[in-house]
C-alpha cells in the first residue's frame, strides 16, 4: 500500500521502518528541510532514533501534499498539541484515495480535552470510521532495533482497526484489534501522567514499594476518569492500558519518566524542557486530565499532586505525604 507517515520524531520514524520492512511504499512528512538534508547525508535520524539506519528507499519531504496525496494509510505522528494545526493544513489536497488516517500520539488537547483521533476528526473533517489509534507499550528505540513489541490498532470502525493491524504486523511488530478507541486512547494519554509520578519518586529517593503503589493506584485513577468518558474498563486491563504504564514508569526510554525523576532531584520544569530535543506529553496532559476530573467529578489523587508539582511548585515530598495521609479507604476499581 501507499503509506505515509506524517512527523519524523522518534516513534514517526521507527513506525516508518516497520511498514517500510513489511513491503509497502513509505513516504515521511517532516517539518525542516535541515532534517531531509541531514537524514540524507548520515542515513540516520540522529536527532531522534540514532544509531538506526533509514534505507534510501525511505522518501522524505516538507512538502505535506506530495506525501500524502495518494495514500491508503496516513499515520499522524507530530506531537499532541499540534496535531490540529498540521491537520488542518490537508484542507486543500485532493486526495486520490479515501485514506485511513492513523494517531499514534498520546495526549489529550488542551482547552478542548479532545482525544487525539477526535482532534483529526474535528480539524480534519474526516469521518471517525476512516480514523484509528495505534498505541501500547513501544519505545521507538525498541521498535527501531526490532525488539519484539506488541500493540493494539483501535477504531470504531473494527475493519479499518483491521487493515491497519495487517500493514503493521510482522515477526516483531504485533498487533491486536480493538473497538474501544475511547479506551486505548486515554490509557496511552493518561499513563505518561503517573510515569512523571514515577520519575519523581526515583528522583525523590523513594523506594520500589512507593512506586509499585503509584503505578497500581495510578491505573485506578485512569479507568475512573476513562469510564467516566466512555471507555470500556477491560481496556485499561491490556496493551494500552496497564502494558504502556508499566513501561513508560519503568524505562529508561521514557520521556516522562526522566522529566518526574529531574524533577525529584529538584530541578524546575521549564529548564529540564529546555533541553529536551524531544517532548515529553505527559506536562501537558498533566494540565487537561486535571481539568478533566473538576469537569466530571471524578477522583484523581496522584493526577493532583502532579499538576501541584509541576505548575504550583509544590515539593515532590509534601505531595507524597498528602498522598499517604489521605482519609483512609476500601481498595477499588472504579
């Protein structure tokens, strides 16, 4: 098939080898022609998968109509908040097909609170049954090396789940269908949220006991709010729920996970994110999940402290003690 993929960070480029590999005509969408030009010359993505080589065949351009124009599949790849804007510049391409559009970012858009498949929907005028949310637990860096990774292609339209599920799948890459699109997106959203938990409870020098109940108690605060907004709770129970948690708290790969753990070793927010080439979703969920739980009324403890460290300065260790010293409760689910 003719695939494109939109965004050449990490996780764009990585997924662009795997359909690349599995026999399909790729092209790749980026933003600077400073980045073609260095792809080019050193055959890698040394920004942001090095040490990966990128084959020749791999077509790459800043011109967005060019790459996507005759696609069957377009995968969306820039980060949360700007996917509106780059999807609203595909207003005037004719396109040759009746593309299945692809949102492997994971986040939920400020202001709004859309999901990332809603935010293609609303900026792209496209039908949600043409649309799909390809998340789980998979480091680029992983998936870049072929380490063997499984994740789940979600729609509401389970045939378009499926035909994305088989131009993705190979002896590496696996990939399971799903319906809940609700679901998998807010797992693969809301997780990198207690994955900065997780970090800063490393940075902090607290212990595995404290982060084992940060990600347990973290996946509790994730099936409320996602039921609450119509997810299915089993969801939260697979790949793209508790898979992409555990990952993203336990990795060294992990974006999220290194801001928290910054953060606990006492740094500020804005000068960690300053150094960063790539961008860690999680700061900026942090701010709609937190608006989210006011809006439904839904408890959010962990998700609380969070949004006070980052953007009230409160100290990892009193958020930790407000945590233990909550009332006490019955353990639950919902």
């Amino acid at each position: 098939m003719n695939i494109s993929v939109v965004g050449t960070g990490s996780w764009g480029t990585a997924l662009a080898l795997v359909l690349s590999e599995n026999g399909h005509n790729v092209k790749c969408w980026t933003l600077e022609e400073a980045h073609v030009k260095k792809i080019k010359e050193t055959g890698e993505n040394k920004d942001f998968l090095p040490g990966v080589k990128i084959p020749e065949s791999l077509f790459i351009s800043t011109n967005l109509e060019q790459i996507i124009a005759d696609s069957e599949i377009i995968v969306s790849a820039v980060p949360s908040q700007v996917t509106r804007k780059v999807i609203e510049n595909t207003h005037t391409i004719k396109f040759t097909n009746d593309p299945i559009w692809v949102t492997v970012s994971k986040g939920i858009e400020n202001g709004s609170y859309l999901r990332i498949s809603q935010v293609i929907e609303n900026a792209g005028k496209i039908d949600p049954k043409n649309i799909v949310a390809l998340s789980g637990p998979s480091h680029a860096e992983e998936v870049g090396r072929k380490i063997p990774t499984a994740v789940v292609s979600a729609s509401v339209n389970i045939d378009a789940a499926k035909k994305v599920q088989e131009a993705f799948m190979n002896q590496y890459f696996r990939v399971y269908a799903n319906d809940d699109v609700v679901g998998v997106e807010l797992g693969g959203a809301l997780k990198n949220i207690i994955a900065l938990a997780a970090g800063i409870c490393d940075g902090a020098g607290f212990g595995d006991n404290t982060k084992a109940a940060l990600i347990t108690r973290g996946l509790v605060e994730i099936n409320r709010l996602g039921v609450e907004m119509g997810a299915n709770s089993n969801t939260f129970a697979g790949l793209s729920g508790m898979g992409d948690l555990i990952v993203t708290c336990m990795s060294r790969h992990s974006r999220n996970r290194h801001v928290g753990e910054q953060i606990g070793k006492g740094r500020k927010l804005q000068e960690i994110l300053d150094e960063m080439v790539m961008v860690a979703e999680g700061v900026k969920t942090t701010l709609s999940a937190y608006e989210l739980s006011r809006k439904h009324n839904v408890d959010m403890p962990i998700t609380e402290q969070i949004y006070s460290v980052l953007f009230e300065d409160k100290s990892p260790h009193e958020a930790m003690v407000d945590l233990m010293t909550r009332a006490s409760k019955i353990e639950d689910w919902g």
